[in-house]
C-alpha cells in the first residue's frame, strides 16, 4: 500500500505532518513524502521517511513556477504508481489532482487546511477568488473523484462539496514536544526566558502565534492591549511570535510591527521562533482574534494541549475549540473593544481551571491517536481493506 503525502512546504510538513507519516509507516502503509527543495529533507529522511523534492515555492508568483510544479509531479506519480496520492492545501490539491488524476489512476486525497484570505471577506475580489477556487474544486471532483478532509464543517458548506468528504477536525500536535509535565520540569530554560524578556514575577501571560497577516488580527491585539494594560491594576505581558509571509498580500512586515509597539513596554515581539513549547511553558493565555479563514489552527491545538486558555474568535476552524466558554472566551471577530473586554475578563477568571478543561477538550476530541486512526480508516476504505 503505497501512500504519497505532497505539501507545498516542508516546515508544514514537519510540524503538521511528519508525525502522521510516522504512524502510518508503523501501520504497515509504504510512505513517500513530496515537498519542495527548501532545504528539510535530510530531518525528514533522518526519521526513516522516504523524501522526493520536486521544485521550489509552489505559492511564489508567475504561471510557470506552477507549470514547473506540475510537471515533475507528473514524472514522479507516473514513475512510483501510488495506491493513494494525498495532498494537502490549495495548490497541491488543485494542481495536483489534476495531474494524478489525468496521468495516474491513484486514488486521490484533497486536504483543505482552511480557505485562507479569499474567504475572509466578501469584497468583490474576494468574491471572485471564491468563485475560482470553487470552480477548480468542483471542476476535479467532478472529472477525477477525489476524497475530500476537511478540518471544520463550514469549509463544506463553502465550497459546496460534499460526496467522498469526511471532516476530521484539525492536524493533531506533537504530543512528545508538547509535553506539558515535560516542558515545566526543565526550570532553568523557563526561568531564562522570564529573565530575557522581562517578565515580572507574578505576571499573566498571553501568547500569540502565527504569520504575520493583517487578518490573524495582530493589529487590533496591540491596540487592545495597549488600552487594556492602562485599566488593568496587575502585571500583563503580550509575546507576539510571527514570521512575515511576502507572497500574501496582507502582510505585515516586522519592521511595521516592532514601529507599532515600540513605546509599549507590556509587548514584545520575538520574530519567528523554535521554542513554541517553552513559550507555551511561561504563559497562561494564548490569544488569536483572527478573521482568516482557518482549518483549525495548530498553535491553538498546542495551546490546549499544554494547559492553556484560549481567546480567540467565532470564525470557522476556531469556534470548535472553545466548549461553553469553559476552557476560553470566544469573541466577536474584528472588533477591538470586544477584544479589550475579552482580556479584562479572562484575568477575572480561574486560568488555571480553564487551561486543564482545554487539555481535556483537545484529549477527546483532537488528538494524535483520533485523527491519524481517522486518517488511517480513510485510507483502508478507499483501498477496500
């Protein structure tokens, strides 16, 4: 049973993905991963997972990085004749359906991770991407007969697809680094990172994560950060970790940010990290007021996994998180005042009983072992095993 997992990133593929290879090689399925050259194969293949790099940057602009894309993902599906070809996010299943469904008779995998910016808003051009993105969808589920994920129901209900689909709500985490007990048993490192970014004793931590997109809501954070810190008689801190994104055309640049909270001392921005655990480790909050179109967000599964509460939005991929303002606070999305009155109130509140309901919550819902046995099932299905 041979398996192709093609994602349009390999960091995406080692933190969303490398886990549930591993699974299913345990399982007895033959794993071939196919990501661009942008320089992990070698951790990858370091794991035992077989890698085959075809191309650079999929998302980069220009009709002919596309073509490009295509084209050895012809050579290469039509050369390892796979059982089952599974692609995840929007230019992997658009391209590549069409190709392993014109050149091979795989059966195929679309996984929608979220509909991203054109499904933030109804501007008129977003309207039209819709309509796009739509049509491709539609257009190669109705000629090549792919198996659809998707990560929240909503995504179905907007792209209008529902035969051959399943919704397996998000992409799991990884369990062993984010290891609570794990993570707080190695004191010198957290009390290094209070030390280097001037965490007062005592102080309630928020943390946010993700790109750097104006509609990840990082702008109304700040300002209502900002105005909070002024009303609030406690010690507050806001770590924002984020990496710009050029091919998006609603990012924001660093040097945009770092001008925004220059003259706020409760904020501080780290840029792109590798110690999401430990950061995880000295906060009680993550945040995310987010209007993008998730699929579930993995920071957020992380954060529930490593006790925190949760505030963030009721936006598609992110209102399923949040179980009768239990373990967060789910907030209206782009509005800062709300925003405000979320922070306010979440300082109010028993964080710590939250952050143990958000742990439960991810464990019964979330976790490694539902969505790869999930996954898996999928799999033996298609094949008829």
């Amino acid at each position: 049973m041979k398996i192709a997992l093609v994602e349009n990133f390999g960091a995406d593929f080692l933190g969303a993905r490398l886990r549930l290879a591993i699974y299913l090689q345990n399982q007895g399925f033959i794993i071939t991963v196919i990501i661009p050259n942008d320089g992990h194969r070698e951790i990858i293949e370091s794991k035992g997972i077989r890698v085959i790099e075809v191309g650079g940057n999929i998302r980069a602009k220009g009709i002919r990085v596309k073509f490009n894309f295509a084209k050895q993902l012809k050579l290469i599906l039509k050369e390892e004749d796979f059982d089952i070809v599974h692609f995840f996010r929007l230019q992997p299943n658009i391209i590549g359906t069409f190709v392993a469904g014109l050149f091979t008779s795989s059966k195929i995998v679309n996984h929608v991770t979220g509909l991203g910016v054109a499904f933030t808003s109804k501007s008129f051009k977003n309207r039209i991407l819709q309509s796009i993105i739509r049509f491709f969808y539609k257009t190669n589920h109705y000629f090549f007969r792919p198996y659809i994920v998707y990560q929240n129901n909503q995504d179905a209900f907007d792209l209008g697809i529902h035969k051959r689909s399943i919704c397996i709500f998000g992409s799991a985490v990884n369990e062993i680094r984010f290891d609570l007990s794990k993570v707080l048993s190695n004191k010198p490192t957290l009390e290094k990172l209070k030390s280097d970014l001037k965490i007062e004793t005592g102080a309630r931590v928020f943390l946010f994560v993700s790109r750097l997109l104006k509609e990840k809501g990082v702008l109304e954070l700040i300002e209502a950060f900002r105005n909070v810190e002024k009303e609030v008689n406690e010690p507050i801190k806001l770590l924002i970790v984020g990496w710009s994104d050029p091919e998006n055309p609603s990012a924001i640049k660093t040097n945009e940010l770092k001008e925004l909270i220059k003259d706020i001392d409760s904020i501080s921005f780290l840029g792109k990290r590798s110690d999401i655990e430990f950061l995880l480790g000295i906060s009680q909050v993550s945040i995310l007021p987010t209007y993008y179109r998730e699929g579930t967000p993995r920071f957020l599964l992380e954060s529930m996994l490593m006790n925190n509460a949760i505030i963030t939005t009721d936006m598609p991929g992110c209102n399923h998180l949040i179980s009768n303002d239990e373990n967060g606070i789910l907030i209206e999305p782009q509005n800062t005042k709300v925003l405000e009155n979320s922070i306010k109130n979440i300082l109010k509140k028993d964080i710590k009983i939250m952050g143990q309901k958000s742990n439960k919550l991810y464990h019964q819902k979330f976790s490694e072992k539902i969505v790869y046995s999930e996954i898996e099932n999928l799999y033996k299905s298609i094949l008829q095993l």
